[in-house]
C-alpha cells in the first residue's frame, strides 16, 4: 500500500487528503521533516503561496522538502503547490521565496479575477480533465526537461516532469481523479522497484 503525503501547512489540504482516501489510499499529513520520509508520493495544495513559503520555512520543512522533491519523490502540486515549487516567481508577494526544484517561472494571480474561479474542462495530454481556476497562476517559461500537459485561455497551466506533475489548477475541487492516479501509479511503479 503506497503513503502518500499532503503537505497540511495551509490552504486546501482536507480536499486532497478525501480525494485520497477516495482511491483507497491513506493519506498522511506532513507537518514535519520527520513526516516526508514516510511517504511514497506528495501532494502540495493549493492555498495562499505566500503563506505555505512563510509557514514552510518557519516549521524547518522549506528545506527537507527541496530536498526530497529534487531526490524524485513523485510530487502532485496544485495551484499555490505549482508557485511553491516554480524556479521563477513573477509578481511574488514581499519576500516570498520558492523551492526551485521545477524548471519553470510562473506569474502569480495571472488570470485575474474575471476567471476567479471558472469551471473548464481541460483537454489535457493525458486526456480530459474537469479542473477549477482560482485566482490561478500561469506557466511562462517551461524549460527544456518540462513537457506542456495542458494550456488555458492561450496559456500554458499544467506541465510533467520526469517526478513532479504540477498544474495551476484544482482538481480535487471538482473531483477529477486523472492526475492523482498518475502520482499513485508513479509512487507504486517506484515502490516496486525499489
Ligand atoms: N493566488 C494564490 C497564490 O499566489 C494561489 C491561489 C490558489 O492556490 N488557488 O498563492
């Protein structure tokens, strides 16, 4: 049985852990370094990313978790999780750092509040998926090793790498399982093998 954890610092964590728990998949709450090595898989919600990065680096987990994600834990972020993890924040809040372990910059709150919180159905490389925007990021350089998932309004808003699947979307407001299935299989491919 594969653990995945939730990074439960704020923002939609209860979503993420019942959409889990809705594949039969226990989820674990990650609130200390301690916790990240119990995982096979991580899920970084959405939220405030200003206040995950705050909160993140006062609880000592900024750290254990760059280092953990650039290690290839097979990692899900959504929205604020997709600002979190960007090598390049545009428009970041005072002081706001990142992780820098994904080879994209991504511009804060860029759709603006007229699509403040749309419902789309996205047509993703990975087939459809029904996803929520809220006050959502978007993709702005997408380096060399980062595969285009899915674009929006002209922009690009879900990208893979070899471990880390990131969109500045909501899925698991909506209920779409796709990607989190995808983190399963990753976490399990690598569970068996080692
Ligand atoms: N605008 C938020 C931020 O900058 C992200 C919004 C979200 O996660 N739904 O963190």
């Amino acid at each position: 049985m594969v653990r995945i954890g939730v990074l439960a610092v704020q923002g939609g964590v209860r979503e993420h852990a019942d959409l889990l728990a809705g594949l039969g998949v226990e989820p674990v709450l990650v609130r200390r370094p301690d916790d990240l090595a119990r995982v096979d898989a991580l899920v970084l919600p959405g939220g405030e990313s200003s206040v995950i990065d705050r909160l993140a680096r006062s609880m000592g987990l900024a750290e254990p978790l760059r280092r953990a994600i650039a290690g290839g834990l097979p990692t899900l972020a959504t929205c604020a999780g997709l600002i979190m993890l960007a090598d390049g924040v545009l428009d970041p809040a005072p002081g706001q750092q990142s992780l820098r372990v994904l080879d994209v910059d991504v511009r804060r709150n860029a759709f603006g509040p007229q699509v403040a919180s749309a419902e789309v159905r996205l047509a993703t490389a990975w087939g459809p998926a029904a996803v929520a925007f809220i006050r959502a990021p978007a993709i702005e350089r997408v380096g060399p090793d980062v595969n285009v998932l899915a674009e929006h309004a002209g922009r690009v808003v879900a990208v893979a790498s070899a471990s880390v699947i990131a969109l500045a979307c909501h899925p698991e407001l909506t209920g779409e399982e796709l990607f989190h299935r995808r983190l399963l299989d990753q976490a399990s491919r690598l569970a068996h093998t080692g």
